[in-house]
C-alpha cells in the first residue's frame, strides 16, 4: 500500500450529489447507466458512466445521493463524456454497491 500525506487527500474533491436522471447506456462494452448528478450551486449538474446495473434499477437511482470525485479531468467514454467519477465498493461477485451518505447532506458537500 502506498502512503499518502494529508495534502495529497486533501486534493481529492469528494462531494455529494443527488442523482436528477439515469439513462441507458447501450453502448457502453459493459452494463452502465449515464447519470446526472446536481452537485449544488458552486459545481452544478455533471454526467457520469457508472457500471452499477446489477444492483440498482434506473428509477430506484432517481433522487438518491451519491459520493463523486468532482475534479478529475474529463473521460471520453465511448460516445459519452463522463464529468465526474461515482465511488463505490465492488463485490465479490463483481457488483458494484454505492458510497452514499447514510443521511441527506446539501448538494456539494465536501467529504471530510
């Protein structure tokens, strides 16, 4: 494991957000949705692919919050530009399960 020091994490924009729309995603080589996510005022509305088709259905998606680094460069994705990366924990199966905070924060929090 490779140690960090407090100002390399300090760089990492971790925010919360609430998912706004899920769309398919055909074109993506595995199952994915392309999410938009309403990071508040200071960093508004950016989309996101995100492999997590096993677990969640699109309309369950719909008005939950999620954890995203918010300050990576942008990724092209196929035809899709991905704005941001959605965290989450994979599975022995595979399956990836969602960081989300455990109670409603306000859009654009930062992870401290």
């Amino acid at each position: 494991m490779n140690l960090i020091d407090w100002a390399d994490f300090e760089k990492v924009e971790l925010r919360a957000g609430t998912v706004v729309s899920v769309d398919e995603f055909p074109e993506a080589r595995k199952p994915a949705y392309k999410l938009t996510i309403d990071f508040g005022d200071e960093i508004g509305q950016r989309r996101s692919s995100a492999q997590i088709t096993d677990i969640y259905s699109a309309q369950a998606l719909v008005g939950t919050q999620v954890v995203a680094v918010v300050n990576f460069p942008k990724k092209q994705i196929g035809p899709f530009m991905s704005e941001c990366l959605v965290t989450g924990f994979s599975r022995e199966d595979g399956a990836i399960v969602l960081v989300q905070p455990t109670e409603a924060v306000p859009n654009g929090s930062k992870l401290c």
